[in-house]
C-alpha cells in the first residue's frame, strides 16, 4: 500500500527590523538599507526553497512623545524597489511587498506591482494592508484619512479593480480598453503593462479582525494572520476557511500563514536559555518603559524598569503614542498585567518581558520540526512567515538545521516544482479574459 501524502508546509521569510523583534545590540544585527542584507536574507530563503520573501512597509516614523521612536527602523527603503532589485538575484523566491490600499491609486499600483511580476518571471505578491491614521496620512496630500469602517471597503474595491487591469490584456497579448465606476475609483483608459506571467500577482492579506478574516476570504491568496498556541490557530483556521463558500472558493484558494519567530539550541534546555536571553535583550530596560507607556498612554519615563507597575490608571485617550497601535483596551490590558505581576512578583520589565510577544517555537532542531508538522498537519496553518532577530542571519541555522528535517519527514519541498509564486503555494493561475 502506499503511504499517504503528507500535507505539504508553506514557508516564507520575514525580512526583521520593527518593534522589539531584532535585537539591536546584536553584532550579528547588520544594515536595515545596505542591499546586502536583503540580498543575504533572500538568498538564504530561495537556498531553503521558502515559497516567498517579505517586506513590511512604514509610511512615516513613529513617535513616542513627540520622538521619534528610536528602537524602530528609521529611512527604510520602499518596498517594491528592494524586490526588483532582488528579482535580479533570485531565480524561484517569490517578492512580497506590503503595500498600503489608503495611500495609494489602482492604476499606478497595478502597473507596478505587473512590472515586479514581469522582472521576476512570475514571482510578484502584494501585501494588502489599510489605515485610517490620520498621522501617518499627513505625508499625503489628501491626508490619507479614512474612518476605520471604509478601509476594507476601499481596499476590496482597490484589489477588485486591479484585476481588472491585469485583465484589460488578453492571454494573446491585445491590450483593451478599461472603464471602473465605483464607490472610491472612477477611472477608465488602457493599462500599459501586458499580461503577466502569473496573470496576477499573488495577494496577500495581513489582519486577524472580522472583517480582515472577511476581506481575506472574499479577495486574498493568503492570509498573514498570528496565534500563539495550537488551538487557537485551529479556531482560526476553521473560522477562516469557513467563511471561503459563500464567495464560490475551495479551502485551498486561501493558505493561512501566521508569522513567527523561532530559537534553536542543541538540546530543548539549551534553546530555553537561548530564548530567554533574546528576550532581554528585545525587552531593554528603555524598551520595557516604552511598551508600558505604550498601553497607559502616560510619560513613565521617570518610573524604575526594575520597581513595581503604575498605580495610577491608563489614559485611554492618549495621543502619546503615533503610528503604533496601542495594545487592545488598555484598562483590561493594565489589569490583567497588575495580576500577572503581583502574583509573580514581578517588576515592570519583568511583567512586559511574560506578557508581550515571544518566541513561537523554541527547541532543537527536531522539537522545532516536529512542532511545524503539528501545526500544519492538524489544520492550525497551512505554513509559516518567519520573522529572525537577527538581520540578515537569523534564517541562517533555521535553513540548515530544521529544514532538512521537515524535507526528511516529506513535510516540505527539496526542490522547486514550478518556477511562479503561484506554483509555489499551489494556486491557480487566474483565468484570462479573450
């Protein structure tokens, strides 16, 4: 009899470099703009036969009271250029860039999002996110601003009527006419980039809310979503892959990729320790004040990391904090951190360094593998973005200590099959238009 197929893991590499993930003081941790780590990162995923590298994308420099937030990324370059570039020294890796639906036009994103398909052979994606912040807005000329109800509705008819662009030219290569008339976009002419080789480039769509979940199953290939434990990526899994029917798709139409991040060890004991380092290092004391004041929406700057949480109330009106969201409702979030920290006797750097985001699979490199398996195996995700924390080497162990194993175990590719991103994730090439 013959064994049966194992379900196939998607993989995909998260280029570091905002919050707290890299650790900074790291001399492993290079340039955030030298092309030579992107290059390093990319070539290490297309070694690892990773299905697609990714860019995140930051429109304007965040601020805490009033500076400029210091432990992010300051002068990254724009996304869609750094793929181009790097179209030119990977052949397989598919190039995904974040790209913002608020802040940008159909026409003009269209085309250059087909040129990227075009230079890559097939290997463009697009990142779908949206903002109705009006500080970051205030780089654009109409201020950018949308209320939070209209950014899906902008973005679905955003990514509705770049389709229809692609599709202006038929499969023969006869460009035609366009004309869209809709809620956000009255625009008509004739699309100057040809028929790509992927027909679309893939879409990729970041958001765990209902009506991302929602958008995802109506319009997206992927969903770049995150849980942080077995069952809750199960319940997000079916409620996502449920809502795909009533928009005429099959579960397979929408692969589900929640970012993570890993540390390896030789032994279970050894990653243990090793994570728990990273996270001091990610959570310096001038860090664990900053996600303090990140929730209270106050100036802590005079507290002690090492003394005990406020006593005094969160502001939940707070314009502290720019360009970064405030992490769910801060009174509830300021109670349950009281709870852990007075349980466990814990100072303010300590109750930040238990509460806010940590490593998602830690191990050797076998308990790594065999957690992935797991996830992917039981319908928790269909593969993984994987977010280093370190650039451009932090994939570097992973590729070549946990990928042969999950190529061992028939769980991952040992070589490409196709040579587009569709290929790659097992999706179908959009039907052309004669």
């Amino acid at each position: 009899m013959t064994a049966p197929t194992r379900k196939q893991m998607h993989l995909a590499a998260h280029f570091p470099g905002v919050n707290n993930t890299t650790v900074w003081t790291d001399p492993r941790s290079k340039s955030q703009i030298d092309f030579s780590s992107f290059e390093h990162l990319a070539r290490t995923a297309e070694r690892g036969r990773f299905d697609f590298f990714f860019l995140a994308e930051g429109l304007r420099l965040r601020e805490h009271n009033g500076r400029i937030h210091d432990l992010d990324v300051v002068g990254r370059p724009e996304s869609l250029t750094v793929l181009s570039a790097l179209a030119a020294v990977t052949d397989r890796l598919g190039l995904a860039a974040t790209v913002n639906a608020t802040f940008n036009e159909p026409y003009e994103l269209a085309r250059r999002l087909a040129t990227l398909d075009h230079l890559s052979d097939g290997r463009a994606a697009w990142n779908v996110v949206t903002s109705s912040d009006a500080f970051t807005g205030e780089n654009f000329r109409r201020g950018g601003y949308l209320d939070r109800a209209d950014r899906y509705t902008r973005a679905a008819e955003f990514v509705a009527t770049a389709r229809e662009l692609w599709d202006t030219w038929t499969p023969d290569g006869t460009p035609r006419p366009f004309r869209h008339q809709g809620r956000h976009f009255t625009i008509e002419g004739e699309f100057t980039v040809p028929r790509s080789p992927q027909g679309h480039p893939v879409v990729i769509q970041a958001g765990d809310s209902p009506e991302g979940r929602e958008f995802a199953a109506s319009a997206a290939d992927v969903i770049f979503t995150r849980h942080g434990t077995l069952e809750a990526g199960r319940t997000f899994y079916a409620d996502v892959k449920a809502r795909l029917a009533k928009y005429g798709r099959q579960p397979d139409d929408l692969k589900i990729m929640p970012g993570v991040t890993f540390v390896l060890g030789d032994s279970d004991a050894e990653a243990q320790e090793r994570a728990a380092e990273i996270r001091r290092q990610q959570i310096s004391p001038q860090n664990a004040i900053l996600a303090l004041e990140q929730v209270w929406g106050r100036d802590l700057s005079s507290y002690d990391p090492d003394g005990p949480l406020p006593e005094i109330d969160p502001d939940p009106d707070s314009g502290l904090v720019q360009g970064r969201v405030r992490i769910g409702d801060p009174l509830a979030v300021a109670a349950r951190w009281r709870a852990l920290s007075e349980a466990k006797g814990l100072s303010i750097r300590q109750t930040v360094i238990e509460t806010t985001g940590r490593q998602s699979f830690i191990g050797s490199p076998e308990t790594v593998a065999s957690e992935l398996v797991e996830f992917v195996s039981t319908d928790a995700a269909d593969g993984f973005i994987l977010v280093p924390h370190l650039t451009p080497g932090g994939l570097d162990d992973f590729v070549d200590r946990v990928v042969p194993l999950l190529q061992e175990r028939g769980a991952f590719r040992s070589e490409y099959t196709g040579s587009t991103l569709r290929s790659h994730l097992g999706l179908a090439d959009p039907v052309g238009k004669d």
